[in-house]
C-alpha cells in the first residue's frame, strides 16, 4: 500500500482539478448535522479502524492519532446515509516524514476503502482523492508547504457530483466524480500521527453560484461601463446601518477597472458609483476612494498587493471581495484598508495578509480605523500572517478627537495566525461577535476608556483571548458572554456597561462559529 501511495503522489505534482471551480455563499442557513470539539473528554461516538485513537491536549481537548507507525489509520464517524455536505476539521500533524506520509479528512465513506479525502502530504502537497475499495484517484492538487506542528484547516464539500477541497479557506480542487453517492466523514493518517479537532458537518444550505462576470474592459482608456450587476447590498448588519445607513455605490452606475489606472481614477471619481476591480495590481501607494463607493473585487484573486486602500474624510463607501496583500510601512499609509476621519463604511469578505517573518515594524496593520472614524461595520473578513492585524484609535493622547466615536462592529471574521489586535480598541464602543480566531499572544483588547461587547466568539491558540489593561496607561471595559476561549487566559480587570447595540443583528450560536465563518469569510464567497 505504501508503494501505491508514493506512485501515485509522484504523479500527481501540478494536476489541477477537473471541472469548474465554485464559489460558495457564507453558510448561515445551513443545517448543523454534526459538531465534536472534543471537550467532553469522550470519543465514544466515533468508531476506529487502526492507529491508537484517544482524546489528548493541545491548549484545548482535541482527538489525538498517536501511532505514527501506524500504516491507514481512520476514525469514522456520522451517517452512512448523509449525500450532500460539507464537512470541515482542523489537522495538525504531529510527526509527518517528507514523502507519502499523510493526514486527513474523508467525506461519503460508505466503507473502510470507500470514499473522498482531502490529505496533506509530507512531501509537500494537498491532494483531493477518491478511495473506491482501495484503489486511489487523484482528482486535484497543488503544491504547499506542510509542517509538523502546525495546524490546518481543511473542508471537503461533496453536493451532488462535485467534490471540492480546500485547505486553510483556499481550494485545492473541485472535480465532478459520481462513484460514490453517500456515507459518513472520516479522520485519517498514513505513516504519521496528528492531533483533529472541531471537526462540523453542515448541510449544504444553496445551490453554488459561478462568481460574477464582468464585460470586456473597453479598449479606450480609464474605467469601462459594466453591464455587470454587482452583488446587492445585503447582509448589512452593525454600526453602519445606525444614524443613517451604507449603500455605496448602489445609486450610480457600475464600471469596471481592469488595471491599476483605471482603479484610481474610478476609485476617486466624485460620483457614486459600483467599481468592479477585474485583477490584481502590483503598486506602491495607496488608492484613494471618495465618497459613495463600492470597490468590489471580481472572483477571489482581485484586488492590490504592496498598497492599500485609504478612506479618508468619506461617507458612505463599501468595500468587498478585495484581496490585499503586503503593503510595506511606508507605503502610503502602510495598512491594507486605512480608514481615517470616514463614516458610515462596510469592510465586507475580504482577504488581507502580509507575513509575519519581517518583524513588528516592517508592516503597519491590515485594517486601522483611526481619526474619529464611526459607524463601521467589519464582517467576513479572512485577516491572517500579520502582526499587528486591526487598530481602532491610533493614540493614547488623542481623546478630544476619538471621544464619542469610533463606534465599530466586527462579526464572522476569521483571524488566523494573527499575532495582536483583534481588534485593539481606544475611547470607543465596539460589538465583536462570532469571530473565530487561531493563534497569536492578544486577542480582542479594550484600552483608554473603550467599552466593548464581546459575545460567542471561538478562540483557538490565542494566550489571552480577551483583555483590559496593557500598552496604554487607562484599562479599558468589556461585557463578554457565550465565548470559547479554547484554554486561554483572559484579563479582563473593569467590566463595562456596553450591554445593548443600537442596532438589530443575528447572534450565531458558538458551536456554529468555526464552520459558518471558515466557510464564508475571505473573497469568492459572494
């Protein structure tokens, strides 16, 4: 079995997957049908097939493979007859020699050598494959590095005959493959040991849609009209929708920017209008937006890489779908979207990233919202690799300005490997609700006065999920309620007064945060 493994690995290098790929909507009416966080202590439901299985800790309970040795080692568990559904876990390897060694998840194993999987190899790949009574097909790869000791979060999607991979919210694969119709999910390790955990099984709430098309950028210079329909403002929720509400560009007419010029003239045009922002444009100083904007990226990959977006002095702009990637201190302003002195914003499904191995200083934030800035609404942002992720209220000593604002919202955003700010809030209010957040030292941070609501977000590798004091001279409050601090120690020294948000909105339950908010944050989800 080993040989056939590594014959097939070896062949695989640079196989893309068959058929389309697809783009899904966040997954808030979709079913739960399945959730193990592993904190009871218990594994009992779950039914093994080799390896040694048993429930271990990792800053929080999680199910452990312990065998390395071990050659196919599964844990099963969920209905024999589930067909449509996504299922999703976190997977970190233990001890994973380069080579064929794998970890992994299976979906419709109707038998112990039936079924979908989604592995990492220690060669250093991602493979989708099909398991039909121990023979393998690779249905799609791709290159990535794998790490011991490093956790990954890896779903499979199956919906019909489509069968679809994606590691770390990113796919792997989508391939059409009808061999096997229905069954229940699976944990696997091959020649390795691994450590599962928050493994959720959800139904498949919508059909997927393609992402939207634009028309042919025109051949005259600067921004083409679109026939294109942008997606609608809906789903808005939080502070942008009190004292007023935030439409963007939804008024005007829609144009398309297909390379980095046509951008910032649409982008600063004094005229509401939607930009759809067709590629990805290498630049060196921020994009200025004027008021009454949709800036919205087409597919997953539109969007800046070295500069950001800054909003500054405006009213009434949204921006979506943009991935943004980078930008060096120094750079404009040195954050991906930098709001300063705006109102009435919507920073919606975004993907904004940097790295973390150039120090605390070679980037500034990924999303800052500074100035007396209000009314901002953050939800479904992937924000990961990075530092210092997101600031509200730049400075200790600017309280006559920030007093009374910086009113903000962030809910369903997924912070991964973010070291700090998550967000750091000074002198204003903040709602924070059904984040899931893994990794880094500091959490969500209140400071100088600021009073926050935090309410049933999941926490996973994060030192102190939730604190009140440090870095500024004057503590700030929090209200926490529903949360899972995954382990984590809060410090938490003034409870607020922040108990009701001015506003209607929609709590999702914690045991649903890792599973809705994996699955739609970051860009191609709208």
């Amino acid at each position: 079995m080993r040989r056939r493994l590594a014959l097939l690995a070896a062949g695989a290098a640079g196989v893309l997957a068959a058929g389309t790929a697809l783009l899904f909507a966040p997954a808030a009416s979709a079913a739960t049908l399945f959730s193990d966080n592993f904190e009871t202590g218990a594994a009992g439901t779950w039914s093994k097939s080799g390896g040694s299985w048993a429930i271990g800790t990792d800053g929080s309970s999680v199910l452990q493979q312990g065998n390395a040795g071990s050659d196919l080692a599964r844990d099963f568990n969920g209905s024999s007859g589930w067909t449509d559904y996504t299922l999703q876990a976190r997977v970190k390897p233990l001890a994973l020699d380069a080579g064929t060694d794998f970890v992994g998840i299976a979906a419709r194993a109707s038998g112990a050598t039936t079924f979908y999987r989604l592995i990492l190899l220690g060669s250093g790949q991602a493979q989708l494959q099909a398991d039909r009574g121990g023979t393998v097909g690779v249905l799609g790869s791709t290159t990535m590095a794998v790490s011991a000791g490093t956790w990954y979060t890896l779903r499979i999607d199956v919906s019909g005959g489509t069968v679809t991979g994606f590691v770390n919210g990113g796919q792997v694969a989508s391939a059409t493959s009808t061999a096997i119709a229905a069954g229940r999910i699976g944990l696997q390790t091959f020649q390795a040991s691994a450590n599962f955990d928050d493994v959720a099984v959800s139904s498949v709430g919508s059909t997927p849609s393609p992402s939207p098309t634009t028309a042919s950028p025109s051949p005259n210079p600067g921004p083409s009209q679109s026939t294109s329909n942008p997606p609608p403002v809906t789903g808005l929720e939080g502070y942008a929708t009190v004292n007023g509400t935030t439409t963007g560009g939804a008024d005007g007419p829609t144009v398309t920017a297909s390379t980095l010029a046509d951008l910032i003239t649409a982008a600063g045009a004094a005229t509401t209008q939607t930009v759809l922002v067709n590629g990805n444009f290498t630049c060196s100083a921020d994009v200025r937006l004027s008021a009454n904007k949709s800036i919205i990226g087409v597919g997953a990959n539109s969007g800046l890489t070295g500069c950001g977006l800054n909003m500054r002095d405006v009213d009434n702009d949204i921006v979506r779908n943009m991935k943004i990637s980078k930008v060096v201190a120094g750079n404009g302003n040195g954050d991906a979207i930098h709001i300063d002195h705006a109102t009435h914003l919507w920073i919606d499904h975004n993907d904004l990233s940097s790295d973390t191995t150039h120090g605390t200083d070679f980037y500034d934030g990924l999303l800052d919202i500074t100035h007396a800035a209000d009314y901002v609404t953050v939800s479904w942002n992937l924000l990961h690799d990075h530092i210092k992720c997101s600031l509200i209220g730049h400075s200790d000593n600017n309280a006559a300005e920030d007093t009374g604002h910086l009113r903000v919202t962030y809910h369903h955003n997924w912070f991964n490997n973010c070291d700090q700010r998550m967000p750091s809030l000074r002198f204003g209010t903040g709602h924070v609700y059904d984040n899931y957040y893994v990794g880094g030292t500091t959490g969500v941070h209140s400071r100088m006065g600021a009073q926050m609501l935090v309410q049933n977000n999941v926490f996973r590798g994060v030192g102190t999920p939730i604190e009140t004091t440090k870095d500024s001279n004057v503590d700030g409050f929090v209200n926490e309620s529903g949360n899972d601090f995954g382990g984590g120690t809060n410090l938490i020294t003034q409870i607020g007064t922040f108990t009701n948000p001015p506003y209607s909105f929609h709590l999702d339950p914690t045991a649903n945060v890792i599973s809705l908010v994996t699955a739609g944050a970051g860009t191609g989800k709208i």
